[in-house]
C-alpha cells in the first residue's frame, strides 16, 4: 500500500450506536437487519469471536459466503457505524435513517494536543472513494427486501448523502 492512501479493510467496525424512535412507530413489529462484512484478517482472534458475536443483537443467520455479521433492530429510527483506522487515526460515521434509508457521513481525525477525535468541518476531507468502499461492505433488510447503500442517488430515493 502506497503512503498516505488508505485501504478501505483498514477500518474496522468499532461501534454501534442506536438512535431512538421519537415518533413512537414500531415499523409493523418487523426487524431491519444491518449486514456489515468485515475485512478477512479481522481482529486476528479465533474464528466467530468478534464484535459482533459479543453483543449477540442478531436473530437472523449470518451468511455463509465471507465474513458477514448482522446486526438487528426494530424500534429504533436510525443506527450509527463507526469504522476506525488505527493505522490513518480516523473514524467514519455512517449513520443510516433506516425509515428512509438516508445516509449522513461524518468524519473524525485523532489530534495530539487535544488527545481526542474531533469531528472534520469540512465535507470535502472526507474521501469519497473510502466512504463508497465503506458502503459497499452494508446492507439492509426489511420485510424480505435487500436496500444496498450508496453515495450516488438512487432512481427511487432509497439513498442520500449528507455529509456534516
């Protein structure tokens, strides 16, 4: 890998977050299922003993073709992915309305004098390519239906992108 270019299987999944439901809707009582791949040389432990396997937040069965978790949820309006470089010291936000499918992408960057990730102003720091990369590795189900997330528009509006 070339000096200062960054491999999109150097971010790995670090936490997820849920954001409540303020409307109070349940979404029928049916679960969304987020399906995030993590990279082959994932966490260097014994097979099936990662992030995901830890919270056990999933009812569905994983795929069995790669290295796909999933993550489940029914009555939250929105969850957040954050994806960490060690090696870049950077976080990628993904937050994913799942309503709606949109997608709001923010960007962190490790700063030494204040020892803290702080968020990037500007959208334009964030790689593009890097983001797209990221959402190539999630998908999501609901009621039998496979949503694949991007930064491009979609003909029917099922993704957006609003970087902040």
């Amino acid at each position: 890998m070339k000096e200062g270019v960054v491999d999109v299987a150097d971010f790995k999944l670090t936490t997820v977050s849920f954001l409540p439901n303020t409307e109070g809707q349940n979404h029928d009582g049916q679960d969304y299922f987020i399906y995030i791949k993590e990279p082959k040389d994932d966490y260097t432990s014994a097979p099936r003993s990662s992030f995901f396997d830890a919270l056990e937040i999933s009812k569905e069965a994983s795929i069995k073709n790669g290295n796909w978790r999933c993550i489940s949820t029914s009555s939250n309006q929105s969850v957040e992915l954050h994806f960490r470089s060690y090696a870049d010291k950077r976080i990628i936000s993904v937050t994913i309305n799942l309503p709606s499918y949109q997608l709001d992408i923010s960007s962190y960057a490790w700063y030494r004098q204040r020892k803290a990730f702080l968020k990037l102003e500007c959208p334009e720091q964030v790689c593009q390519d890097l983001v797209e990369g990221l959402l190539q590795r999630i998908f999501v189900k609901y009621k039998g239906k496979t949503a694949y997330l991007s930064l491009k528009q979609s003909k029917r509006g099922v993704t957006s992108k609003n970087f902040s």
